[in-house]
C-alpha cells in the first residue's frame, strides 16, 4: 500500500511577539511541525505497521524545513519531499502545488490533517480531492483497511463509519492517535532515509495580504480612590460578570 502524508512546517506561535506598529515579528522564530500534522505521520505510520506498504511525505517549505521533514523521518516515514519555491497561505494555490506533485507519484491513501493551527480554514482536503478527482473522507478518529476498502470511523457531531475504495484522500483528526516520541535509534536512523527536494514555481496565486495586524485592545485605566474604591470595583464587576 502506498500511503502519501502531507506535513505542514510552521512557525511556533507561541514566540511571535507584535511591535508597536501591530505587526507580528516573525523574523528568526524558529519552525516546527504543526500539531494536525504530527497526527497525520502518526495515522499514515500505523496503517504501514498494521497493512504493509510504503509511506511517503510531502512539505511544502524552504532550507528551514529540514529538522520539521526529519522528524517525520523519525517517526516511520520512508522517504520524503521538500517543495520549494512557495510559501504563500492561498488554499487553492496550495493544492494545485500538492496536486501536481501527487498526480506524478502512486498512491493508495493520502492523509492529511483536517485543517491547521496557523490558519484553520479546513479547506485544502476539499480542494485536493476536487484536483485529484478522488474520494474524500474528512475527521477521521480511527481507520480500518478491509480488502482494499476503506472503512473510516468519522467524527462529525456524531461518529459515523464511512467505507470508500482506494485511492481516497483521509484527512484526520487530532483525536485519532496520539503521535509517538521517536527513540535516539530511531533520530540517528532517519539521517539515513531519502530527501528529495524539488522546486516548484506557481503562476496561480491571485491572493495578496493587504493588512495583518493584530487587534488593539486599549485598558480603560480607571483609577478608584481610597474611600469609595471597594465598592466601585465590585460594582464593574457585577457588570462584567452578567
């Protein structure tokens, strides 16, 4: 079974700190692997584990990208992709560069997280099941493969177990697994598995961002006095807490 896993570099929020002007600084905040993602490696690695076959990932990024494909590597991937030359945030740019490189590789199952945690639009698996013109089954929480079936345990309000052939595109959920630590023997041996990276040059991103500021949040700096302090502080927060 051939299995493609898309895995999504990303900068750690967590370090991104505004100026003055509102603008996020995100200059030398170092990358990792966004956290869907990480669940995605952990689903696409277990099927190879339980099934047989063969895992494969792509990563859209640039030279930061090495430790984020490294230790997707390290968690059971076989051989990975670095596509460079893009790094917009437009869905559907996105997945005509992931199509194109799918459409020219074997595949049985692509898995992919159901959205991600720096922008959340939950849009690439749709478009990618459109330009690949395959099934999609989306909010995975468990997968079962049952002569060339795929049956998916889908988590939507209510659970519902879907059954779909291959080839079909899973996007899952972050409830799915929880992603393994790999070992030092497991670090050390990635180092020796393939990376094969190529360059890509999209003409089909019609998406500029305008403006990215983050939203003022001004403090009233209201200053109660000694003698009737007290009781105009619990009065603001009666009104706070209704």
């Amino acid at each position: 079974m051939e299995i493609i896993v898309l895995v999504k570099q990303m900068i750690d929020l967590d370090q991104i700190k505004i100026d003055s002007s509102g603008r996020p600084i995100t200059e030398n905040i170092p990358y990792k692997t966004e956290i869907l993602s990480k669940n995605a490696i952990e689903a696409a690695v277990q099927l190879k584990e339980k099934y047989g076959g063969h895992v494969v990932s792509i990563t859209l990024g640039n030279e930061k990208a090495g430790q984020v494909v490294k230790e997707a590597l390290a968690m059971g991937v076989d051989e990975s992709y670095i596509i460079t030359g893009y790094d917009h945030s437009d869905p559907l740019a996105t997945g005509k560069v992931l199509a194109s490189k799918i459409k020219s590789m074997n595949y049985d199952v692509i898995i992919l997280g159901n959205q991600s945690a720096d922008s959340y639009t939950g849009l690439l698996p749709g478009i990618l099941s459109g330009l690949l013109n395959i099934n999609i089954i989306s909010n995975a929480i468990s997968i079962e493969i049952d002569n060339n079936k795929v049956k998916v345990t889908s988590a939507q309000g209510v659970n519902y177990l879907e059954e779909t052939n291959m080839p079909v595109i899973i996007s899952v959920a972050q409830e799915i697994n929880t992603p393994r630590l790999p070992t030092i023997m497991q670090i050390m041996a990635a180092s020796k598995k393939k990376i094969n990276i190529e360059e890509s040059k999209p003409e089909y991103n019609d998406i500029k961002i305008l403006s990215n500021l983050a939203p003022k949040s001004e403090r009233k700096k209201i200053i109660y006095k000694d003698d009737n302090g007290i009781d105009e502080i619990a009065k603001v927060l009666k009104g706070v807490s209704r």
